[in-house]
C-alpha cells in the first residue's frame, strides 16, 4: 500500500471513528485504487494503537474506552489451557509427544534443578533452548498469576485507563505478558513491548502469538542495558488520537518482572527506563520472594524515590524518613492448579515435588511519576510512635501506624506479621499472643493494609534482630481505611 492510500485510510478512519463503527470494506470503498479489505484491515490493526481502535468479535472497529478500567479480577485459579497447550506444542516439537519420557524427562527434570540450584546460589543463568523451555514449565504458571494480583492493585484504584502502552524489560518466556493480557481482558487496547534477548524470546514469540487482536506485542531481542526506548517513536499514549506523532513514545506501565537479581546494576537501569514513563506512568517491580530477590527489590526501590513516589505496598508515614531496614516483605496469594505438564514432568520423578511449583508468592513495588501514593497518610508525633525511635520504647506500651507487609510468618504457635511504617532502621514484627475481637482486625488485614495500633507492647527480640509489638489482650487494632 502507498504512502498516500496509508493516508488516506487513516483519514477516512479519523472521521468514521467518530460517526460509526469501521467497517474496513467501507473504507476500502473510499480510497483511491480500491485496495482489498484484507489490507485495509491490516494496516487499521497497525495503526490502531495511535487511532485509538479496537477491533471487535464482528471484525469491525470502534474507539477504545475513555473511561477508567474497571476491573472484574477475583483471583487466579489456574494458568489457561489454551497457555498450557502453547507450552505443550513447544515441547513436543523439541522432543516428540513423549517428552516427559526417557531421556528428554529425565533432561528436563535434570535442567530443572540445575536452574534451582544456580538461582539460589545466585549465579547467573544462561539461556539456551532446553533452559528456557524447562524455566517455561517451572516459572509460566506462578508469574502468570502473580503479575495480576500486582497489577489488580493499580487497578482498584482507577489508575488504568482502557488505553495502556507497556514496556516489560526481562520479560522471560511470557508469564506477566499473558498475566496482563488476560487482566485487561479484550476490550482494553495494549501497545506491548518486550525486551528479552535470551532463547526465552522464542518462547515468549509463540506465547504471544495466542494473544488478541487488540494486544499489539513487539519483541525486541536486545538486553536491558543495550536496549534504548528513546529508538522508538510513536504517538505518546495521552495525545488524542489524530493529533500526529510527538517524536516519542510514554508508557503507562514499566514492568521489571523476577529480573532485577539478573542485572549488573538494576539501579542504574531502573533509573534509566523510569525516564519514559507517562506523567501518570506507574514503575512496577516485581521479584521471588526468597530473601536476596526481595532484599534487591526493596534496594531499588529506595534508591529510585527520589525522583519517583513508592504508591505501595511499602509505605512513608514520617515526612522525610525512609527505612533502610533490609527490607524483605512479601505477600503469598492461593496455590494454582497444578498444569498437565508439570504433572507429566513429576509423574517420572524419584522426587515430584521438585517440579511442582503453583505457589504463588513475590515481593512487589508500585512506584509513580506523578506523586500519588496508596495511602498518603502521616502519622502523628504527638500520639504515634516511630520506629525509627523504638529503642527508647522498650518494655513500654505504644500506639503507632504502620502497614502489615506479610502474611502470616510463624510456622507455629502466635500468629506473626512483618509491619512498617517507613521509618524503621531493622525489622519490627507484629505477634498476637492473645487474639481478641478488638485486635482480630490485625490477622484479617489484607497484604498493605494501614493498621492502627493502640497499647500495644514493644520487645526486643535479641535473637532475630528486630523488635516484636506484642499484640494481646489490652491492645486494639484498627484498619485505617
């Protein structure tokens, strides 16, 4: 198609999105050469992001919403079988329909471990064909649904639009991808981008491949630190749609999804990439949550506030104070279902458990461009006291603010919960020895919530380094909406 019959579809579009849906025969009916309506629809498909399109069932096109995202997510129970036959097809193409079987199994399983093993060693992973298909099998599911629930938080709050232009930098084999398409569901139009250089990226390639027609996914096979957003160019998602390109692009999500303990200096590349966020953009950091990974989120995200705002879960309840305890809080969600191909893997195994893995639990920050936080509320100093000063409250009885940041942490006896109110130099924890309806509200609390402690008794645990707030039968606790 030449660059005037481009024009000329554009155009035509420009003025029917405003009167009717798009039919793309009507529009190829109005252009000069008459061009196919197969062509016409393909160019609307490439053009739609900045026409502000969506294609419907009926394959005609109608602007997206303006409205804010209203989300209907109540949860993930299990990873799609249409993802878990995707996955299937990869493997039977490598290995034959038996790949679970003999040799090719047994390699799996083999790779599978290496891969644990390496990560808990902290040593870098490298990525061939076999690797990422055996990462697929073990990490698709779990990263799958833990990238919703993340996300469903940006969400309740009415801080997506229907209109989103996402950068996801390490994104893998596809687990967030698919976890955000299917958030989004078909009505919202997304503009993704990803950045994996690794033999991921063919994974992620057939992944995406199952997407909708209103998920535009481009691959960019480059590493973190090589890959330069400012090489793209398009309309910048908060021009109007018609209004031509700006020279640059903005996006409204930067996701770095369980890759932050793979980078050199994740600081420096965090910054880096948080440059082309939208004025409204949310950076999203997502990490495992075994200690070093969720250590190094928390690192980042304090060293990247200055010029952003941490919207949550993590909170700043004292002006001018941060804290710079190690910081490892993580939020655990309901297990899946376990995938066919899992269960194929661990049927064969001495050891099935080893290739299970549908629990779903990460450590996350949502941080803005635009200063807005989950709870801005401050504490106040003439009733509160603050962590940062709880040496001098040993022994005594206390009221405080702080957010609970875990669940329950105790394997048995007293119910146990990491809190922070932003200010804290090591760990406090949160332990009811004595549950009563005035404090229930402590154990009920969901992952980030704001809780406001009354009378509650401040120990010095010398074993584990931090302080316990003994919640008993004198203390209140109150949910802070």
């Amino acid at each position: 198609m030449s660059s005037d019959e481009r024009r000329a579809v554009r155009e035509n579009a420009q003025y029917l999105r405003r009167v009717r849906p798009i039919d793309p025969a009507e529009i190829a009916d109005y252009v000069e050469g008459r061009p196919h309506p197969a062509v016409v629809r393909r160019l609307l498909r490439e053009e739609a992001f900045d026409l502000g399109l969506v294609e419907r069932a009926d394959g005609l096109f109608v602007p997206v919403s303006e409205e804010p995202f209203d989300p209907t997510f109540r949860g993930v129970e299990a990873l799609p079988d249409a993802y878990a036959d995707r996955l299937d097809d990869l493997l039977v193409e490598r290995w034959g329909p038996d790949w679970f079987r003999g040799e090719s199994g047994a390699h799996l399983r083999e790779t599978i471990r290496r891969l644990k093993a390496d990560y808990f060693r902290q040593h870098p992973v490298e990525y061939d064909a076999d690797v990422a298909l055996a990462y697929a099998v073990y990490h698709l599911p779990d990263y799958y649904a833990g990238v919703q629930y993340v996300v469903d938080d940006l969400g309740r709050a009415g801080l997506l639009g229907h209109r989103l232009r996402v950068l996801d930098v390490g994104a893998g084999v596809g687990g967030p991808a698919l976890g955000l398409h299917d958030y989004l569901g078909g009505d919202a139009l997304v503009a993704y981008h990803a950045v994996e250089p690794s033999a991921a990226a063919d994974v992620l390639a057939t992944m995406l491949d199952g997407t909708g027609p209103n998920f535009h996914h481009r691959l960019h096979r480059e590493t973190a630190e090589a890959f330069d957003p400012g090489t793209l160019r398009g309309t910048a998602r908060r021009a109007q749609a018609g209004d031509g390109d700006d020279g640059g692009v903005e996006f409204d999500l930067v996701l770095f999804s369980n890759v932050l303990s793979e980078l050199d200096d994740p600081v420096a590349v965090v910054r880096r990439y948080a440059e082309f966020l939208a004025d409204d953009g949310t950076l999203v950091l997502v990490e495992p949550a075994d200690r070093n990974t969720s250590i190094t989120l928390r690192a980042v995200e304090r060293a990247v506030e200055d010029g952003l705002t941490v919207w949550g879960p993590t909170v700043r309840l004292w002006p001018g104070e941060r804290p710079t305890d190690r910081g490892w809080s993580f939020t655990r969600k309901p297990d899946l279902a376990v995938p066919p191909f899992q269960r194929r893997l661990a049927d064969g195994a001495t050891d099935p458990a080893a290739f299970v893995n549908v629990t779903v639990q990460y450590s996350y920050s949502l941080l803005r461009a635009d200063g807005r936080r989950r709870i801005d509320r401050r504490a106040d100093p003439r009733r509160h006291a603050k962590m940062a000063e709880m040496e001098s409250h040993v022994t005594d009885r206390v009221d405080l603010l702080a957010a609970k940041l875990s669940h329950d942490l105790a394997d048995d006896g007293h119910p146990l919960f990491a809190v922070s109110d932003g200010s804290e130099a090591v760990s406090h924890y949160a332990v009811v020895v004595r549950e009563t309806a005035l404090n229930e509200p402590l154990v009920r609390a969901d992952f980030g919530d704001l809780l406001a402690f009354e009378n509650v008794l401040v120990l010095w645990n010398d074993d584990e380094g931090a302080y316990n707030l003994v919640v008993d039968e004198r203390t209140v606790v109150d949910r802070v909406a």
